[in-house]
C-alpha cells in the first residue's frame, strides 16, 4: 500500500491526469448506459418510468462500488486483464457493427476468433489454478458453441439491429408472468447495471495497475455521474462524432489491457518495461484527451468535423 502511495506523491501530475481520465471515461460511459437504460424503460407509463431510472441510478451506484473491489480482484489475476481487454473490444466491435458493415455475423466471428485466441494463450505456467483454467476453458467452449448456434440462425434479412429488445430477453420473459411488467423491467435494468459496471472497471484498469487511484477515479466518477453525465448529453447532442471517439477510447483500452499477455510471456523486454512504465500511462492519458478535445477544437473553428445542427 505504501508503495502505491509512493507512487502518486512522486509523480503528481500523471496521478492527476490518470483520475481526470477515470471521470471522463465514467460519464461518457454512463452516457451510452443512461441511453441504453431509457430505452428500456420507454414502454412504461410515465411515473413507473422515473421510478424505474431511479431504481436504475441506485444500482448504478451500488454495481459500480463493488466493482471498484473487483478492480482490486482483477489487478491481481494477470490472466484477467487480457480477457477484460478483449471483453472491451467486444463492445467496440457492437458499437461498429452497421457504421462499417461487418454486420452481426462479422461481429460473431470476431468474438469466436478472439476468445479462442486468448484462451489458447492462457496455459498453466504456475500463475493460473488449474480449476480455474480448466473452468475458464469450459465457460469459453460454451460460449463459442453458443456463438456458432447464433451465426447459424442469422438470416440475411434478420441482421440485428442492435436494439434491446425486451420481449425477446429471456430473463424478462420469465419474470414477466410472475411479477409484472414494472418489476421485471427493474430486474432487467439492473441486470444491465452489472454489465456496464464490468465495463467501467475493465476501462479502469486499463489505465493504471495503482488501485488507490482507480478507486479515487471511479468513486468521483460515481458521485459526479448524475451530473456530469447530463453535461455530457448535452455535449455530444451538439458534437455527435464524440460516441464515436468514447469507443476509440475503448478500443485503446482494450488494446493495452491485451498486450498483459505480452508482458506477461516477456517480462524483460523493453517494451513490457515501456508498458508498464508511468511514461506508458501518462502517454494513454494524453492521447485519450487529445481524441476526445482536438476533435472538439477543430470543430469549433473549422467546423470539421462537423456540429449536429
């Protein structure tokens, strides 16, 4: 503990800039979450509707506490970090899916190729349980087969859309019955808190190893969310390429957190001592704010890229 200590009094401003990233990545993120939720909720009257978010927000903060205890879990287990790394470029690969025209089958290919990479990778060296591993690769198997079913039942006019549907969600449809539209609706909205609480803590950690500033990063990501968010709406309504550079983001956060496996099958050569260096964090943070602002600037003054008018 004290060395981690250390290391934000002895470097200040990359500590600094690393928790300014951790907020800007928790709100844009709460952004795409918040959409996400309201969709979910639009079929609801009015007054259930509010309740519904409310109970939303809650579990919002609640998921995302206990994954900043899960960020510690995580930083302990380097075979967790890859697969994070991947789990983002996942949502990278959703997000583009139809912008690019790789299309749904495109996007199980992807998932299938990954996951099985990494698994393949991931071998008991002495760092890994074999339970574990044997577990890992059991979960991974199911997936795939699960993945290749979905490819198979694809047609070419039934491509998804990418929308949340809510009748077709298994686990709507089997509350559904038994307590109601409103609660199965909440059930299904915290069910969502947890994934995007996964997301936040994996986009964390890509960041930095120190996990007293992860956690100071997210717990004011956290309060400030409700805020800071509804500014973020407003911004990107104006600047509508902005979703596009918060999943750029992503993809370079998934990015890093893949290249753990490098590190870990190399520990001694230059470029795994470069990543895991503060020049390597200070570099990321840079970089993510430069996406995010440059395009902002640029817009300003040159219109390019263009404003939502």
């Amino acid at each position: 503990m004290q060395e981690l200590i250390d290391q934000i009094v002895n470097n200040p401003a990359a500590s600094l800039g690393v928790i300014a990233n951790l907020i800007i990545i928790e709100s844009l993120l709460s952004v795409d979450n918040a959409a996400v939720l309201a969709t979910m909720v639009m079929d609801l009257p009015q007054q259930q509707r509010d309740k519904a978010l409310k109970y939303g927000i809650w579990g919002a903060y609640i998921f995302r506490g206990v994954a900043m205890i899960f960020a510690a879990f995580l930083l302990g287990f380097w075979w967790l970090k890859p697969l994070g790394g991947m789990y983002l470029l996942w949502l990278v690969a959703d997000q583009f899916k139809d912008k690019i025209g790789y299309g749904e089958r495109g996007t199980i290919i992807f998932k299938v190729l990954s996951l099985a990479g990494v698994i393949f990778i991931i071998k008991n060296d002495g760092s890994i349980n074999e339970i574990a591993l044997w577990t890992l690769r059991g979960l991974a198997g199911i997936f795939i087969a699960y993945s290749i079913y979905s490819f198979s039942k694809i047609s070419d006019d039934e491509e998804d859309d990418g929308e949340i549907n809510k009748s077709n969600n298994a686990v709507y449809k089997f509350f559904h019955d038994k307590i109601g539209t409103f609660w199965s609706t909440v059930i299904l909205v915290e069910i969502m808190d947890m994934a995007f609480s996964i997301d936040n803590v994996f986009a964390a950690v890509a960041f930095t190893p120190n996990i007293i500033l992860v956690c100071i990063g997210v717990f004011i990501g956290i309060l400030a969310m409700r805020f800071i968010a509804q500014w973020f709406v407003t911004l990107m309504e104006k600047y509508t390429f902005l979703e596009t550079a918060a999943f750029v983001v992503i993809a370079i956060l998934g990015i890093k957190l893949m290249l753990s496996i490098y590190e870990h099958l190399e520990p001694q050569s230059e470029i795994s001592h470069f990543l895991g260096s503060h020049t390597a964090d200070i570099g990321i943070s840079v970089l993510t704010v430069a996406i995010f602002f440059i395009p902002i600037l640029t817009s300003m003054l040159f219109n390019f890229p263009a404003k939502n008018k």
